[in-house]
C-alpha cells in the first residue's frame, strides 16, 4: 500500500516538475508547480508528518500559488520566448547540475541502512510538535512572525513605490 | 542493494527512494532556473528548489524519529512565505519600471 502511495504520488511530483519545466505559458507552470506541491503533501503524510502535510496544502499549494497565479494575471504574463540562455548556464550551469546530481545520488545510494518507511510507523502528531515550538523554541517562533510582519510591510512598500515614483515624477 | 529491496517490498518503501526523488526535485529546479525566461517561472523553480529540500528535512525526521527536522521545515516554510510575497512585490515594481519580464532584457539591477 505504501509502496502504491509512494510510486504514485512521486510520479505525479516528477511529472509535474517536468511539465513546469516544459510549459511556456507561466500559468500553466503554476498548476503543475501546485501538483508537485499537494504530492509532496501526500508524501509528508507518507512519512508521518501530519501537520507539515496540512501546512504544505494551506500555506504552499494554497497561499504562496495563489499569490503566484494572482501575480501572473495581474501582470498579464504571456507566453516566455525561448532564446538559448547565457553562456555560462551553459557550460557551467548544466555540468554542475548533473555533478551535483550524480554525488547525491551515488551517496544516497551508498548509504545503506538509512531504515524504511512503511503504513504501520507512527505519525508525529501535531501536539508533539507544538510542545516543542512553545516551549524550547518560543523565541525563535516569536521571531518569525516579526519577519513575515517586516515580509509584509516590505510587500506592501516595494509595490506602492513604484506608482508613487511615476506620479511624483521623481 | 536492488534486489534486497525487491525482496523485502512487503514491508515499506526504503528511505533512499525519498532521498533520491529529493535530489531529483532539486535538480529539475535548478535546470528550470537556467533554461526559464520568465521571471515568474524562475521565481517558481526556487521554490521548486525549496520543497525539494523539506522532503529530505521530513525523511531524516522520519529516520531519526526525531521532531526536530519537522520543525525545521516548518521555519523553511514560514521564511519560503515571506520570500514569496516579498519577490513578487519586486517582480511587480520591475515589470512597472521596465514592462517586461523576460530576463534577458532586465539586466541590470538599476530599475
């Protein structure tokens, strides 16, 4: 049954990392980049991970596409012409994707003994997980809210600014 | 390795398998990173990038039985939220200043 699960979900994830790659019109790389995101929500879930499935779902496929898919139509993004990229991506950009790749995998694939995952392992709850972040990691909680405040008010500040530049005339 | 794997198949998915589908996650956004011409599309694999390395962040979770690498991923998430609001303001302000968004004509960091 896991096995299923697994096969199936990590092959809509490649094949919607593919279609982002292959598609030329933005919007249709925002849904296939919203597939990869509610698989990996499923393997989350796979991996016993029940409320970082959830987040996955409500902050990325939900919020952060959104914002995406509103920002495509927003600034009406058309279809991108494909030229053939700078040189330096290239010849250095290509070789270093597939060395990167090929470490990882040879080391992946050495490391033996790494333990399975299967239906009958336990699920991380969620109050387990926020015993931690309130108690051990307050702080570092309460900081982060502070950033997305900051991520706000910069949003908000970086968008106006350029309307309040053209009127003014500066 | 193959064929212990094969043999034992009743009994879970390997972890390699979730590390390996990580790597693979990552090295598609890069690849999109490089041959994408659209600004938004080259925003989108970075965040490809992104959940690629939250899943191996939950896989180690799940091997180690650890809670640790779980929260991890939740701090990568919130700070992915704000990066996202924060990048498509600018991808807003530089289509405003600059009408396009192919990346071969915004050269310069100058708006």
């Amino acid at each position: 049954m896991h096995l299923i699960l697994f096969f199936l979900f990590a092959g809509l994830c490649l094949a919607g990392a593919i279609n982002l790659l292959l598609q030329s019109h933005p919007i249709n790389s925002a849904l296939s980049l919203i597939v990869v995101m509610t698989s990996l929500a499923v393997l989350y879930l796979l991996l016993g991970a029940e409320f970082l499935a959830a987040a996955q779902v409500i902050v990325y496929a939900g919020a952060v596409m959104v914002l995406f898919t509103f920002v495509i139509m927003l600034l009406n993004a058309g279809r991108e012409e494909r030229t053939l990229g700078s040189r330096v991506a290239l010849t250095l950009g290509f070789p270093a994707v597939a060395a990167i790749l090929a470490l990882l995998a040879t080391v992946i694939l050495k490391a033996e003994g790494l333990g399975r995952a299967a239906m009958q392992d336990g699920i991380t709850s969620t109050e387990e997980l926020s015993k931690i972040l309130f108690t051990n990691l307050l702080l570092p909680f309460e900081v982060t809210s502070v950033l997305i405040l900051i991520a706000i008010l910069g949003a908000v500040a970086l968008a106006r600014r350029g309307d309040g530049e053209r009127t003014a005339g500066k | 390795m193959n064929s212990a794997s094969i043999s034992v198949v009743p009994h879970g998915v390997p972890l390699e398998w979730y590390l390996l589908l990580s790597a693979i996650l990552f090295s598609l956004g890069v690849i999109g990173f490089l041959i994408k011409r659209n600004l938004i599309t080259v925003f989108m694999s970075i965040e490809l990038m992104l959940n690629a390395v939250n899943l191996s962040f939950v896989t180690f979770a799940h091997q180690w039985h650890a809670v640790k690498g779980q929260i991890f991923v939740f701090f990568v998430m919130m700070v992915a939220a704000a990066e996202a609001a924060v990048g498509l303001a600018i991808i807003i302000a530089i289509f405003r200043a600059r009408a396009t968004l192919a990346v071969d004509r915004i050269d310069l960091m100058k708006l």
